[in-house]
C-alpha cells in the first residue's frame, strides 16, 4: 500500500485539485489557495522522491525551500489583495485589467 | 502498523480536505478545509521520514499562511465570501460557477491523464521497494545540508523573505487618498 | 596642352566652393554673396574657354578625347572585384558645351546681379545658381552615366528649389513639387536603365558602353522580355523626356516659370532642359541598336507642334518663352531621332545661346515696367532699345530667318527629318514627323513675332491700368514714366553679348549656313567638322588616364571632312545626293514657311487686317489656352475617373475622406490608391488581423487575442494543454 | 585594447548607476550625467573605428569570459565591420538624443536611467557573440523600450508599448526555440552558444522530426529566426506595431527605434540568419525579395496617406528597411553592403526627420499635416522658420535619395545588387524611390510652402542647442553621401566574408 506510487497519486490529486480551484475561482484569495495546494503537491512528491529514489535529504532541503518561498508568495499575494481591494472595493480576478490596453 | 495507518488517515485527510476546499462555495470554509489538507500532508512527511519537513509544515503553514489567508479574507470586509449571483458588469461568480468549473474539470483531466502516462513509466522504472520502518532523525544532516552545500540558497531564500516581508508591509499600507 | 587635375577641376570645384560659402556665409558678406558667385563662374569659364580652345581650334582631330578616371568607392574583396569609377571625359562636344554653359551661365549670373537686387531671396538665389552651374558643368564631364545620373538629380534639386524660391506662395509650392515629381518619373527608368547596363556589361562609362556595342555584348541578352539594347535604350530616354519635358511629362516646364527669370533662363531654358537631349546624343549608338530612334523622333515632333501651337496664345510673356523652349526641344529630340546628330546639338548650343537672351530680355522688361500680360504692353521699343535689340536678334534667330543661328541648327534638322521621313524608305506613317516639324517652325515664327509686336511695338497700352502703383523696390518705372534705358553692364550688356552670338556664321562657318560664303577659311564648318556621332568601333580598349598621369598621346592634326549626317566622314554615301536635295527643299520651305509666320504675325497684330486667332477661332483657342487639357486631364479626370470607382467600392466605411480629396485636384491618381492602402493597413491588417475579435483565422492573431485578454486564469490553460501536448508528443 | 569594447558596452551601465545615485532633485546634474556618459562612448566608438582593421572579416576587439560555464554559456563579444557601423551609429545617436531630451520634464531620472540603460542593451545586441547573451540582450532591450514608450509617450501610449512589447516578445519565442534548437543538434558543446562557431552551413543535412514528418532542420529553424528578426525590422505583415510606436514614443525614443532598434533585425539576419542557416536563406531569399518589395509599394503608398507627420516618416521606415531586406535577399557584393550601408544611412536621414518632427513639436504641440477638420496643421513654415527648414530640407531629401546626400548610394547599390537576380522586382522596386520622392516632397509642400499660418507666427527658430545636435547628423549624410568610402572600408571585408559563404549555396 505504501509505495512510491501512492504517493506520487495524492500528490497528482492534491495538484489537480488545486488547479481546479485556480481555474474555476474569480476570487482572488482562492485562486491564491489553490496555488497553495500546487505547491504542496510538488514538495510532497520532493520528499517522496528523496525517500524511494535517491535516499539523501536533497529532496527535503528542497521541500523546505518551496515551503519558504510558498510562505513568501502567500504574503505578497494576499498583500497585493488587500491593496487591490482598498482600490477596487473587490477581489474579483476579472476586475484586474488596469494593464490591458 | 502505526506508520500505515497515520499514512492511511492522512492521505485520506489530504485528499479528502483538498477537495472539499475545491468545492465549497464559502472563502472560510475552504480556508478551513486547506487546514485539514495542509495537516494531513504533513502527516505524509511524518509517514516519509520526513520529520524536520513534518514540522516545519505544520508551523508554517498552519501557523502562518492559513491564519494569513483568514486575516486576507476579513480584510477584505466579507465581500465575496460566498458565490455571488450575477451581478454587475455580468461577471462570473467569485467562488466559480458551472462553466469555469467545467472549464477546470476538463483541464484537471487532460492534466491528469498526462500525469498518469508519466507515473506509470516512473513506476515501470522505480519497482516497489520495501522501505524498512526506520526513522532516523534529519535534523541533524539537514542542518549540514542548509549551511554547507545549500548555503547560498539558504541565505537567498533569508533574503527573499525579508523582501517579502517589507514589500508586503508596504504594498499593503493603506495610503491616503489625494 | 597637357590635362591635369588641376586645370579641369577648377571647372566644377570654383562654383561648388561658392555655393558652400554662400550656404553658409552669405548672410555675412557683401551684396549676400553674388560678386563672389559671378566671380566662381567666371573662373569655370576661364579654364572651359581652355579647353575650348584646345580642342576647337586646330590642336586635336576628330576622335581625340581626354578620359581620365579615378575610384569613388571599392567594394573588392578577395577575388571579386567590383570598383565605382568617376571620372572626365572630355571630347568634342564636351568641350563646346562646357564653354557654352559657363559662358551663358556666367552671363546669367552677371544679369542677376542687377535683376535680383534687394530680392528679399537675393542670397538663397546666389546659393542655388552656382550650385546648379557646377552639377550641370559636372554633367557634361563625367565620363559615366552614374555620374550623369548623380548631377542630373542635383540639378532637379537646385530647379526644384529655384521654383519653389518663393516659399510664400502656395503656387511656388505646387510648381516646384510638380517639375521635381515629373522629372523623377523619367529618372528612375534613367536609373534602371543604368542598373542593367551596369550589371550586364559590367560598366558604364561611355566608352564602355561603346566598345560593349562594338563587341556584340548586347546579342541575346533581354529584359523582362524586351532585348536588353532597346530596354536600356527606352528607359535612358525617358529620362532624358523627363527632363527636356517631352511630350507626355512636359507639363513641367510652364509652371517652372514661377521662378525668378534668370533662373529660368539658365536651368529651364538654356542648360538644364538640355541635358535630357545631351544623354541622348550620347547614349545615340545605344539608341539605334535599340531601334527606338523613330520613337524619339515622333516623340520630339508631336512635342514641337503641340508646344508651338499652344505659345501662339499665351499672354504672358514668360509663358510665350517657355512654351517656345519646349518646341525647341521638341526640336532637338527630332534632331537625335532622325539621326540628325551634329545638328542636334548644334540646336543645343544655338538654342541655350538666343533662348537665354530672350528669357534675360523678358526679366530687364519685367524688372523694368513690373508687367508680364503682353496685352498689357505695347511700343516698349522706344523705351528699351537695348533690350528691344537683343530680343529682336533672338526672335530672328528662333525663328529660322537666314543668316541667324537658329536657321543654321533647325534647317538641319529638318532638313535631316524631311530625308528621314519621305526618303529614307522607312514607315511612311513617319512622314508626320517633318510634317510636324515644318509646321511648327512655321508656327515659331508667328508666336515669336507676335510676341515682338505685342511687347515692343504698336501704342503703349501701360496707361490702361494700375501697373503696381506700390511697388518695394522704392522704383518708380511704371505707368508712363517709364524711364529711358541706359546701356548698363549688368543689364543690357550681357543681352548683346548673347545677341552677338545669335549670328548663324559663328556656328556654320559660313555667312549663309550653307557653306557658300565662307567667313572662318581653312577651319570652315568647324562644328561640322568635330562633331559626330560616335564610331563605336574606335572604343574597343580605348585608352584611359589616371588622375596623375599626364596626356602623352601623340595629337593628330584636324582632319577636314565634309558634313555626312550618317556615315560621318567616312565615304562616299550612297544616300549622299538625296540627302543634299533634301537639305536645299528643307532649306527652301523653312525659309518660306517664316516668313509666312511672320507676315501673318505682321498682318494680324500690326497691320489688324487679320482678325486675331481668338476671334476667327475661339472654340481651337480654349483648346490652346487650357493646354489640350493635359494638367486637367492628369490631375482632373485620372483621379476623379479613378476615384468614382474605389468611391463605389469603398464608401460603405470611409465617404468622407476620399469626397474631401474628389474635389482637391492637387493629388495625383495615386492617392486613392493610398487612401486604399492606408485602410487596408489600419483596418483589416491592424485592427481585424490583429487587434480584432474576429474569427481566430490563424494562431498569431488568437495568441496576441488571448494574451491581450487579460484574463489569467486562460492563460493558465493555454499553458497546461500546450505543456500536455508537449509531453503527449514528445514521448517520454 | 579589447577593453575598449567592454568599456563601450557598460559604460552606460556606470553611467545609469550615476544617474540612479543622483538625487531626484538634481535635474540638470542628471541631464549632464548622461550627455557626459554618452559623449565619452561616443568619443570610445571614434576611437573603436580608428584603431578598426579593415582588412580582415575576423572578429575584433574579442573578450571571451566563461559565464555559465555548466552550459558553455560564455560572455563573449567582438565586432567586425558590420558592428562596427551599427556601434558608430548607436553611439552617436544616443548622444544626439540625450541632447534632444533635454526638455523631458517628467520623471527626469528615471527617463536618463532608462535611456542609458536602452544604450548598454543595444550594444550588447550588437556585440554579442554568443547565441545566449545575445538573446538575453535582445529580452532585456524591451524592458527599458516598455517603459520609455508607456511613461514618457502620447496619449495612446500604453496601448503602443504593450503591442511594440508583445510584437516583439512573439518573435523573440521562436528565436529562442531556434537558439535551443541549435544548441542540441550542435551536440551541447562547448561552442553550441557560440554564434561564430554555429556558421558557415554547418547543419545543411540535419533533419527534424515533428510529429513524425522529417523536415530539413535549416529550413525549419531558419523560418523560426526570420520571424524573429522580420517583426523587428518590420518587414511587410509584421509591420503594424512601427506606426503606433512610433507615434506615441517620445522624440528621442522614436530615433531610437527608428535609428537603431530597426536595424538589429536585419543585423540579425546578417550575423545568424544568414551564415547559420546558408542553405535555407539561399533558398528563401525569393520569398524575402518580395516581401521586401512589398515593404517598399505598401509602406510608401501608406506614408503617402497620412495626416500624421510622424506617422508618414513611421511608414516611410517601411518602405527604407524594405530595400533594406531587398538588398539582403540578393545576396550580393554590391546588395549587401548597399543594405548594411542602408541600414547606417537610414539611421542617420531618419534620426533627422524625427529629430525634426520633434522640435517641431515642441513648438505646436501637434503633428498635424492636415488637420482632421481639412485644414492645414502648419504652412509657411519656410517663411517663419529658416534654419529649421534647412536642415528640413537636408533631412528630407537625404531619405528621398538626392546624388550627393547619404541615401542614394546605398539604393543604387541594393539595386545594382538585386537587378541580376531580381530583375523584374527591381523593375517594380524603382516605384518605389518615385513614390519616396512623392510623399516626403507632398508633406514639404504642405508643411514649409504658402502663407503663414497664424498659428505658427509665434513660433521661434531653432535655439542653439537643436542646431548644434543636428550638425553632426547632417555632417554624417551630407559627408558619407560624398565619401562613402570611410564606411564601405570599414564593412566590405566582413559583408564579402558572409556573400562568399552564400554564394556556395
């Protein structure tokens, strides 16, 4: 039951969940999470990986820097958020358009 | 016996948090189930030996990026918590609707299938192996790890945060208007 | 004599270095600059009156030239090499035409100094004149057609911007940019014809291309079709009518009088206008193998006539004259068609000689009464007697009357055409051309009388209006108080010198121009003599000089020779004795012909016992004085032909704009098509292909859609499935 | 002496990092900054071309530093005497732009950074000898050109910098397929980025398998560069950017773009199109010619439609940069030096008239030939303002190709070169130097001739300074349209270098 394979299919699942949720929500803070989940996915097959394939602690090292970075980008993100909403009164993805044209 | 059922419980946590957060129609109760998903993954790293990264999930995640996403969506004073009905300038609801659903579902398959092809080669290469339930700590080597080989990435990433750190203070601050 | 940079180049450098003084310092010096101009064109003269010297009077045979070269530009690398040669070609007929420039050119600038005085474009007049005096000197020198083709667009630079000289008047503007664009249309076939000679033969010097026809090069090679001779041939001469405003791009040269006079008598009249004839008569062995030498001369007698018909019922005095000048050069293209070389040319020399006198008359009688309606002139010869002189001696001359230069030149050519066409066996339909020719000639004298009469002769008609009762100059010549003219060096001098010159002995050698009463002795004819077509044959490894090398040819003694209009001197022409018959009928008839214009001209506006052309035929006299029509059926019907089309097609988007331009008649037929071009661009392939929302016909259109589309989350899906593809296709 | 290149390629940089140090305040210490730094490169290119030797088509001035060495990516720049000119050019008008920029007065420091920074990008195309260098030279060139055209332009400015930008990035996606391309099938070598090393037909009898059809891998990926480099140059279809970006940039941008970014698509044809894929751009050079022909019909009969004086010249860009891509497809001595000496000389007629435009602007505040309403944006101008029509006028007909000004020699050498090869398209071609004539002389005519317009009475002549940056311009075209020898020198053995290789296929 616990092999490398299952692992890799959680975290398939836990990727096409989060993709689901980034292409099918307007909001912004959602499609935010859904980037959360993504990411998750990619560290757990990291860590998977490093355990049923190359036995080091590369792959955790590397989980532990996707974490950083995903903590980072959470905040910008949802900073950018709370800026976009004090000026458009919304956090709809659509209303995002200051750039085109 | 204890490590497969912790693998069993989380995995079912994970996948079963992950999509209900896909599926509910409620900002905080998604938040509420990417809790759930975040804590069984981290349940995974335990399962994987993983202890250093089990932690650090938990905290920072948990800690840090759930309780950040919560504060997001109350500052953004409760609008668009649940799917609206149509409304101005005919946008679609915020939390998705039957066709941006649709839309995603077609591409998680097209996703899925790929990676199907993908895993099943990588299965064919890597035949299961039988891991022995030993659990060494990592801590220790990863300490080696962050500040001997990976070092300029470690530092790096220090800086990043603190970049972060600033840039999301100061894009957030409310300015004056005028 | 030996020939070395330094006694040629003064030639073209003297006014080259006036002109960047007077560009760049004439505001500062003295009278703006003009002494200094006058002065530069002395100097060219001085050196061409050298050469003139050498060349002409005894010193070189026939044949002799001077060819020396240098390289421009060197684009040789390894093997291949592929060199720019510039270089002098001196000869003959260089040498008489590089005096006859300098001389009239010098002469002009003398009587500008008086004519545009305190012009408030007095300087910039200065600028341009030597300027255009050096490219039409450098012209005559270079020994290629690139280089020819290089002074010919600066000479349509310093014409265009002599017309335009006075910037306030939107007429300036309209005649300036329409003497340079019809010009232009000739030399970019100058310039293809160039390209593929030079590509073909590998150079395009004279001498090359003479020794190429020698050789047989031009056997079986074509263009698009067209054999390469006749091609190259077709193209050199529609630049040369661009330039000397043959028939269909001679709309030109009228509305080039909008410049000052003297300008007009140097670069629209006496020189510039030339230089499409010049190419001619160079390029003339290329032209008969080509076989168009029967277009050229339909071409310059459809131009003699129709120009001439036209000067009969102008009223303005510079109109008269420029008309005059296109039938002249009419005139000359006959000459070159019908294989009438020498006298071609001679037509060259005479031509530039009376016709800038008469456009310097013209200036001293504007400049003097500020009146350019001839209906509004009359008895002026008390007034002018100078002018009246000068002007009198060049209306015989353009007239054809014995004893004058223009007799001399233009009963050559007609006597050459009249062989040419009813002698020589070819197409009878040619016979038009000494038709037209005679008839023309005929016509020259009438105009130009008519001319004299209105202006000079009859009561004075200046009291019936208000001639310019304010006038800037502070003059007070008008009304009646036209003040006697005084002999004065800068105006009337220069006017008989030329007057001088319109003597037919000083180019026939002999009083009558027919060799009867000899006036130059032993060097009889001389223009006869070293003027001729050239013999190709004697090109093939022509020697060529660099530019340090000195002259050590061996010079032959002047070779006397009989005037033979197509074998030259080189025996005994079958034809000889048809030829001769039909130079004593031309000679006949053109003198009867004269003297019929001028008897009518005589009984019409002296006389009055001739009702005038306006009266006995008034419908033919609309016909005339709109010009048959020609600007408005170029700017008028093309367009609005055209346009009413493209209106049907394209007025369900755009009426407004091309409605605005229906009634403008300043475009050409062009700007629908510009218009059309111009939606095509900003709608369909702009707005629809790109920017539009239209069916995503190809990929670039839907990949900048999608991007432009904002939406992130798409963007998101066009990555997954082409990264999906990716890994489908490649097949890990 | 290799230094000198280097110095040349960042000094700049130092110059940005000056004007970035600069207090914001401090606006004419900024504007003094720049016009030293770029008067010193300048000064450095002069320098460049005397120590220059003509004589060979190797690479000069050659510095090689391992950068990525995992990849064999390498820093590694020379010139020959293609760049050579294009380093000349870019040198000089970026110093004349500094000048001309003197009266921005928004956002003063950024605008200088970024125009110093657009500097040191340009040159780094230009010396660039390695294919990943070059490419990420070519990428970061957009960002200060986004941002020059978005800030400093016209009312529709973001709408141009967001097309020039995404013209530009498309083309630059197939180039980078092509770079990668490149450096597998050269076996991931130590010279697979080395653009000297990839030349010379290396890879006539490579193949390419795409969804399991073979196709000839030169043929392919010369397609996929000649996307790239057309849009910039802009040949016919891809030419619908130019009007607008030029259009809404700022003056000194617009010379810029038109002076010298336009001349880094064909220099790209030159340097990797051509010698890379010799085979398949012999074979193309037919389908090039044409679209050159195209460029030079459509882009005149454009320009003879407008009302927008900057639009005109922008179309008028068209059409030169189609004889451009004419004299390219002919593959020929004289065609290819008269395309490279187009390029030099196209950069310096048109820098004119945009300079022009601009001053001009300055003054009116407007482009207007003829007003939307159908009357005229100026008239008389000849009349009010003589020094400008002047050096109007020396700007105007060295575009249109007057014997004696810069243009015309290199148009009658492209046709000399493509004539034996392209006879009819040279036939047709020759319109186009009429239509040149029509337009350029139709907008004098309305803009200089008649009476004075009462708008224009109070505008003043050129100030000092707008005449001292145009001298050496009209220097440049009235001199080399004398003397082309100085820049023929200087490019034939490298032009004679890369017509010899394609005349093997």
């Amino acid at each position: 039951m616990m092999g490398l394979a299952s692992y890799l299919i959680i975290s398939l699942i836990l990727f096409v969940v989060g993709l689901v949720i980034i292409l099918s929500r307007k909001n912004i803070v959602a499609i935010l999470l859904g980037i959360e989940l993504v990411l998750n996915a990619a560290a757990l097959n990291f860590v998977a990986y490093s355990r049923y394939v190359t036995n080091n602690l590369d792959g955790h090292v590397f989980s532990l820097f996707i974490i950083a970075i995903a903590a980072a980008e959470s905040a910008i993100g949802l900073a950018i958020v709370i800026r976009f909403f004090q000026i458009k009164e919304t956090i709809h993805i659509d209303e995002a358009t200051q750039l085109r044209n | 016996m204890f490590i497969e059922l912790l693998f069993l419980t989380s995995a079912l946590l994970t996948v079963g948090s992950a999509i209900g957060a896909a599926v509910t129609r409620n900002i905080m109760h998604s938040c509420v189930f990417l809790l759930g998903s975040l804590l069984g993954i981290a349940g995974l790293y335990a399962t994987l030996g993983a202890d250093f990264v089990a932690v650090s999930q938990i905290m920072v995640y948990v800690g840090g990026v759930v309780i950040l996403m919560l504060f997001a969506v109350m500052l953004t004073g409760g609008k668009d918590f649940v799917s609206r009905a149509q409304n101005l300038l005919g946008l679609a609801p915020a939390m998705g609707n039957k066709w941006t659903y649709t839309i995603g579902l077609l591409t998680a398959l097209v996703v899925v299938l790929t990676n199907v092809k993908l895993i099943t080669n990588v299965v064919k290469a890597y035949p299961a192996k039988v891991i022995g339930n030993d659990f060494p700590s990592t801590v220790n080597q990863i300490g080696h790890l962050l500040v001997k080989e990976h070092v300029l990435a470690f530092e790096l990433s220090s800086v990043l945060l603190l970049g972060a750190l600033v840039g999301a203070a100061i894009i957030a601050r409310p300015r004056r208007q005028g | 004599m030996e020939y070395t940079v330094g006694n040629i180049a003064p030639i073209f450098l003297a006014p080259v270095i006036a002109f960047v003084i007077n560009a760049f310092f004439g505001r500062k010096l003295p009278r703006q600059g003009d002494w200094l101009a006058t002065l530069s064109i002395f100097i060219s003269f001085i050196f061409s009156a050298r050469i003139f010297g050498d060349f002409v009077f005894g010193t070189f045979a026939t044949d002799h030239f001077i060819h020396k070269t240098f390289t421009w530009f060197d684009l040789s690398h390894g093997a291949n090499i592929w060199k720019v040669n510039m270089g002098v070609y001196i000869d003959n007929m260089t040498a008489i035409m590089l005096l006859m420039v300098s001389g009239v050119a010098f002469l002009i600038h003398l009587f500008s100094t008086w004519y545009m005085d305190h012009d408030e474009k007095h300087g910039r007049f200065f600028t341009f004149l030597p300027l255009f005096t050096s490219a039409m000197l450098g012209m005559v020198m270079s020994d290629n057609l690139f280089a020819l083709f290089c002074f010919w667009e600066v000479m349509g630079f310093c014409s265009y911007s002599l017309i335009g000289i006075y910037v306030k008047k939107e007429a300036a503007g309209d005649a300036s940019l329409k003497a340079f664009m019809t010009t232009r249309i000739g030399d970019v076939f100058l310039l293809l014809g160039i390209v593929a000679l030079w590509m073909v033969l590998g150079s395009v010097a004279y001498v090359d291309i003479y020794a190429a026809i020698a050789e047989g090069k031009f056997a079986g090679q074509t263009v698009i079709g067209i054999s390469l001779a006749t091609f190259t041939a077709l193209c050199i001469f529609l630049g040369a009518m661009g330039k000397s405003a043959q028939f269909p791009l001679h709309v030109w040269l009228p509305d080039a009088m909008m410049g000052p006079t003297p300008g007009s008598a140097l670069i629209h009249a006496a020189t510039m206008v030339t230089a499409g004839v010049w190419v001619s008569l160079r390029m003339y062995p290329l032209m008969v193998l080509g076989d168009i030498t029967w277009f050229i001369a339909v071409i310059g007698a459809i131009t003699a006539f129709g120009a001439a018909t036209v000067a009969m019922v102008q009223t303005d005095i510079k109109a008269v004259l420029a008309y005059s000048t296109l039938s002249q050069l009419g005139y000359m293209i006959i000459g070159v068609g019908v294989g009438s070389y020498n006298a071609a040319f001679m037509h060259v020399i005479t031509h530039a000689v009376f016709k800038a006198c008469l456009f310097l008359s013209a200036g001293s009688i504007i400049h003097t009464v500020h009146e350019q309606e001839m209906p509004k002139l009359g008895g002026l010869r008390k007034y002018m007697p100078y002018t009246h002189f000068a002007m009198m001696a060049c209306t015989l001359a353009i007239a054809g009357i014995p004893f004058f230069s223009g007799f001399v030149s233009k009963d050559r050519i007609l006597g050459d055409a009249l062989y040419f066409g009813f002698m020589s066996g070819q197409n009878p339909l040619l016979a038009i051309v000494p038709i037209l020719g005679f008839a023309g000639a005929g016509l020259t004298a009438f105009y130009m009388f008519r001319m004299m009469f209105l202006t000079f002769y009859g009561e004075n008609r200046m009291g019936h209006h208000d001639a310019h009762g304010e006038d800037h100059h502070g003059d007070h010549h008008h009304g009646h108080e036209i003040h006697h003219e005084h002999l004065d060096a800068r105006q009337n001098v220069p006017l008989l010198i030329l007057a001088i010159f319109t003597l037919g002995f000083w180019f026939a050698g002999s009083l009558t121009g027919q060799g009867i009463v000899k006036v130059f002795g032993e060097k009889t004819e001389w223009f006869k003599v070293l003027v001729e077509a050239p013999k190709v044959e004697r090109f093939v490894n022509h020697p060529r000089e660099a530019w340090g090398s000195t002259d050590t040819r061996v010079k032959t003694e002047l070779t006397k020779a009989r005037y033979d209009h197509q074998t030259g001197y080189a025996g005994p022409n079958p034809d000889e004795h048809k030829i001769h018959t039909a130079h004593v009928i031309g000679a006949i008839a053109s003198i009867i012909i004269a003297a019929l214009g001028v008897l009518i001209a005589f009984l019409m506006y002296i006389k009055k016992s001739i009702k005038p052309l306006a009266t006995r035929f008034p419908g033919y006299t609309e016909v005339l004085r709109n010009k048959y029509y020609f600007d408005n059926f170029y700017i008028d019907v093309l367009i609005k032909k055209g346009l009413l089309g493209f209106n049907r097609f394209l007025s369900w988007f755009d009426m407004g704009i091309f409605d605005r331009y229906a009634v403008d008649g300043a475009a050409a037929v062009n700007r629908v098509l510009f218009k059309a071009s111009k939606w095509f661009d900003n709608v369909v392939v702009d707005a629809v292909g790109v920017d539009g929302t239209g069916v995503a016909v190809n990929l670039f259109n839907l990949v900048l859609r999608i991007i432009q589309s904002g939406k992130i989350q798409f963007y998101f899906v066009m990555l997954v499935v082409v990264l999906a593809s990716y890994i489908w296709t490649v097949n890990i | 002496m290799n230094g000198i290149l280097n110095w040349i390629l960042w000094l700049p940089i130092i110059g940005m990092v000056g004007v970035i140090l600069t207090p914001k305040a401090k606006e004419n210490t900024i504007r003094m900054v720049t016009l030293v730094t770029t008067f010193i490169t300048m000064v450095l290119s002069v320098l460049l071309y005397v120590k220059f030797d003509t004589t060979t088509a190797d690479m000069q001035f050659v510095t090689k530093i391992p950068w990525i060495s995992q990849f064999h990516i390498n820093y590694f720049i020379g010139i020959d005497g293609i760049t050579m000119l294009m380093t000349f050019l870019n040198a000089l008008l970026f110093f004349i732009c500094t000048l001309s920029s003197w009266t921005v007065e928004k956002n003063v420091k950024a605008y200088f950074a970024l125009l110093l920074m657009l500097q040191s990008t340009v040159f780094g195309v230009f010396f660039s000898l390695d294919f990943f260098l070059f490419y990420v030279y070519w990428e970061v060139m957009l960002l200060p050109m986004f941002f020059l055209i978005g800030i400093w332009g016209g009312e529709n400015r973001e709408y141009a910098a967001v097309k020039f930008f995404l013209y530009t990035f498309f083309g630059s996606i197939f180039m980078l397929v092509g770079i990668v391309a490149l450096y597998f099938v050269s076996g991931q070598g130590a010279d697979s980025f080395n653009i000297l090393a990839l030349q010379g037909g290396k890879f006539v009898n490579e193949t390419v398998v795409i969804f399991g059809k073979s196709f000839s891998f030169e043929t392919i990926f010369f397609w996929f560069m000649f996307l790239g480099f057309a849009i910039k140059v802009p040949v016919f279809p891809f030419h619908t950017w130019l009007p607008h970006a030029h259009v809404q940039a700022p003056t000194a941008v617009s010379v810029i773009l038109a002076g010298v970014l336009l001349k880094m698509g064909s220099y790209g044809f030159l340097r990797i199109a051509f010698p890379i894929f010799p085979q398949a751009a012999s074979d193309a050079s037919t389908i090039i010619a044409v679209l050159g022909l195209i460029s030079v019909i459509y882009g005149a009969f454009c320009a003879m439609a407008q009302d927008d004086m900057k639009k005109l010249i922008a179309y008028s860009s068209v059409s030169h940069m189609g004889f451009v891509m004419l004299g390219l497809a002919a593959m020929t001595t004289q065609g290819m030096n008269g395309a490279v000496l187009q390029m030099f000389n196209h950069g310096t007629s048109t820098a004119m008239m945009f300079l022009m435009v601009g001053v001009l602007y300055e003054r009116s505040h407007h482009r207007w030939i003829v007003r939307p309403d159908g009357s005229k944006g100026y008239g008389g101008l000849a009349t009010k303002l003589p020094k400008y029509t002047t050096i109007y006028i020396i700007g105007l007909f060295a575009s249109l190709g007057l014997p004696g000004l810069s243009g015309f020699i290199s148009e009658a050498l492209i046709f000399l070169g493509i004539y034996e090869k392209f006879t009819t398209i040279t036939v047709i071609a020759v319109v186009g130097l009429l239509l040149g004539a029509a337009y350029l002389l139709w907008m004098f005519k309305r803009m200089f001739f008649g009476e004075v317009n009462p708008d224009i009475e109070k505008y003043e002549d050129m100030n000092a300074r707008e005449v001292f940056y145009m001298i050496p311009l009209c220097i440049c075209v009235i001199v080399f349209g004398i003397f082309p020898s100085p820049l023929l020198n200087v490019m034939k053995a490298s032009v004679g270098q890369l017509v010899d290789l394609l005349s093997k296929y």
